[in-house]
C-alpha cells in the first residue's frame, strides 16, 4: 500500500561506478551485440543500464527513497520510465554522483474501477565536477485490486 | 563502393518513416526473465517464482517489464548509433508471459534540422498484436 507521505523524501546521495564486466553482462541480458556496449576498455552503457542503480543504492542505507513508498509487489507495476543524457551516456569507467528523491505520488481512477495510486521518482547522475550527466525518471503504479491478466 | 552496413546511418538516411528491419525474439522463456533480473537487481518473485505469480493472480510468471524495454531500446540505439542515445521514454501496456514471440520495430517518427535530433517510436509487439512496449528514443547527431 503506497505511504503518500513518502511524497518529497530525498534519498541520501550515493555513489555508482559504470563497470565494464556490468555494462558486458547487462548488454548480454537485454540481447544487445552492438560492439559499442561489449569491445574495448570503456563499452558506452545500454539505453537502460542505469537502472543498475539499484545495486548502488542498496550498498548505502538510506540512499533509495522508493522504500518509503512501500508499494505493493503484487499490485505495484512500472508504468513508465525515462532516462535523459546531456551528452553521450555514460561509458565503463566513469564515476557517477547520484541522489533520488520521490517527486510525486498521484492518484487516478481506473478504467475498470478502482484507484490507481502513482509514484515518481527522480534520480541525478553527476559527474566529479558537478554536471549533470543523466536522469532517471521512474513511475510506478499501483491497483486497488489484483491487476487482471491479458 | 558500397557503405558499410553496420555504419550509424546518416542524418541524410534519417527521414521520417525509415528504420531497420523488424526484429523477431523468443520464444520468451522464464530464464531469460531470470537472466534480466540478476543483471539489473530486480528480484521481485512475481518474475520467476511460480508460487507467488499464481497467488498473484498470474497465469505464470509475469515478464519483467524492463526486459523488453532494455532489448528494444538497446537494439534501436544498435541501429541509429548507441553514442548518439539522448532520451528513451518507455511505457508498458500489456503484459508477456513465457512462450510469447515479440517483434521489435523502430521507425523515425520525426527529425529537427536545427538540433540535428531525430525521434524513433518504438514498438514492441506480441504475437497476438497487442503492443506490449512503446518507447521514443531521441538521438543527436
């Protein structure tokens, strides 16, 4: 069940390093083969590798602002998701500064009854010197009942 | 002589309406959800664990959004030039369970001269037509 108190909170910042053996294994999973995301010491990221995030934020209590939310495993689903580059993505090698926070959380009637409750949350990645290299923008939601399938 | 085919096509190619052959993947099996979920630490066991999708309300393991997000949006970037990726929006409208056969495609949906972007719409699609992913993949050339 979504807290919407959670609204606002600031995940504590954190640190996330592009790894190549990651960028390799991420590219494998997703059926990547572009050369661009396997060959050489510093492979450019896959579109969506920086939901690795994840592994980054868990290392470092209080950095993930999405447990607050509490959304329900069952009933919470990903609605969307956006990633921004302000220049070419980021590539093995490079040392991210990163913080979240939920920016939004919303509610609105289902087409099929019931209330769909949605969660935002931003994250920045910057570099060393401050600027800002990438955003992710995740929108969660969840159903008031079981979703149905199909 | 010819180009090279795996060259990033120009910004001359780019018209609106061109992209690369559809692509056809799967079936879909549960390892390659299971696959997916260690590479990105989502381990939630509505993906993999039987059980719990079934007391879910699923028929089976419910696919892992992000999969097929990361396929098509990755194998679009493939095309178009992966350094050339400025924005991906993605959004899910269906769901895929195991044994499904998707069909990616991406097409130029519209190009600025003066920011030399281009807009890729993204689709991916179930063997029963139902779009399971859309996305939009900005490019700067």
């Amino acid at each position: 069940m979504v807290d919407r108190s959670a609204e606002g909170a600031e995940g504590t910042p954190f640190t996330m390093d592009i790894e190549r053996g990651k960028v390799r294994e991420f590219a494998r999973a997703v059926g990547a083969s572009h050369a661009a995301f396997h060959a050489g010491e510093h492979p450019v990221i896959p579109p969506t590798f920086l939901t690795t995030q994840f592994f980054w934020e868990a290392a470092e209590e209080g950095s993930n602002p999405w447990e607050r939310v509490a959304m329900s495993q069952e009933r919470g689903m990903h609605a969307e998701q956006e990633y921004i580059f302000h220049g070419p993505p980021p590539r093995a090698g490079d040392r991210l500064h990163c913080r979240s926070r939920i920016e939004r959380i919303y509610e609105k009637q289902g087409r099929k009854g019931g209330t769909l409750t949605f969660a935002v949350m931003v994250t920045e990645f910057r570099d060393a010197a401050g600027a800002l290299v990438a955003e992710a923008r995740l929108t969660g939601v969840e159903t008031s009942k079981p979703p149905e399938e199909g | 002589m010819t180009a090279d085919p795996t060259a990033a096509p120009s910004w001359e190619s780019l018209v609106v309406g061109a992209g690369p052959e559809p692509m056809a993947r799967g079936p879909v099996t549960r390892t390659d959800f299971v696959r997916y979920q260690g590479a990105s630490g989502d381990m939630n066991p509505v993906h993999h664990d039987e059980t719990f999708a079934r007391a879910a309300g699923f028929p089976a393991p419910l696919g892992v959004g992000m999969w097929p997000a990361g396929m098509l949006t990755a194998w679009a970037a493939a095309w178009v030039g992966p350094e050339r990726v400025r924005r991906v929006r993605i959004r899910w409208q269906a769901p895929i369970f195991p044994g499904e056969v998707l069909t990616m495609e991406a097409r130029v949906g519209s190009r600025d001269d003066a920011s030399r972007q281009v807009e890729l719409e993204l689709t991916c699609t179930r063997q029963d037509g139902a779009v399971t992913v859309r996305a939009w993949l900005t490019a700067q050339l």
